[in-house]
C-alpha cells in the first residue's frame, strides 16, 4: 500500500474539527436541549450539502438503494446515537472529560478491529496505541468520573 506524507493532514484535520465540536457542544449545551443541537447540526449539513450531492446521488440511486438497510443502521449507531450521546453527556460532565473519552475511539476501533477483522497491528498503530494510553492515564480516574 502507497503511502503519502500529505494524507496525514486528513486524520489531523479531523480532529481538530472534533476537538472543536466538543468545546462548542460544551459551550452551548446549557443553553440548547442536546436534540436541537443534533436537529440544526444535521439540518445544516443537509443544506450545506444538498446543492452539491443531489445530483450525482440521483444518477446513482439504482446503485445506491440496495445498501439503504446498512446505511441508515450505520447512520442511526454512528451519528445519531452517538453524538446524541455527547450532546446528552455534555450537560453533565466538561468538555476535557469528554475529550478524554474521545480519545479512546481509537483505541477501541483498533481493539474490535483485531476482535472482528483479525488484523494486526503494524508498528506506527501501536505506537499510536501506547501513546494514547499513556495520554489518558495521566489524568486522575477521580477526575475523569466526578460529574460537574
């Protein structure tokens, strides 16, 4: 597999854009109900979105409408359920805990992945998965389960 140095700005990028979700998520979950921040942030997307994947979605709809099932379970666990979970955890703890236990997404998608698709880990994921660890041990367990 061809690898290029320019791709890791990608997976950076991305976190990034999470960090930043879970400060604003943060911020302005004492004032809007976690449903509406869920409802406006998809509804944004959707008009966002909209005017360019209309069309090439359209053309591609015998295509795509065998796989409508897995695509809407895939999109009610990974979205919705999850981030109307951090929106709803959001009321109650900081956004430090919950960039916490953001960090361990990594960790548990190498974890199933090992369980499930019997791959193995090449040396920079286990790095990633040490550094992780060592990352979210510093932090006190008291801390990371008080609720605020």
């Amino acid at each position: 597999m061809k690898y290029h140095k320019w791709a890791f700005i990608f997976p950076i990028l991305a976190v990034l854009i999470w960090s930043l979700n879970i400060v604003v998520t943060r911020y302005v979950s004492d004032y809007i109900s976690p449903v509406s921040i869920s409802f406006y942030r998809w509804l944004i997307a959707f008009i966002i979105l909209t005017p360019f994947m209309f069309l090439p979605v359209w053309r591609q709809r015998q295509l795509i409408k065998p796989y409508l099932p897995k695509l809407a379970v895939l999109s009610a666990f990974g979205m919705v359920l999850y981030q109307g979970l951090a929106y709803t955890a959001a009321h109650y703890t900081s956004a430090t805990n919950m960039g916490i236990v953001n960090a361990f997404i990594p960790i548990f998608t190498i974890f199933v992945s090992l369980a499930i698709l019997k791959m193995c880990l090449i040396d920079l994921q286990f790095l990633a998965v040490f550094c992780l660890l060592q990352v979210c041990s510093m932090s006190c367990p008291k801390e990371i389960l008080a609720t605020y």
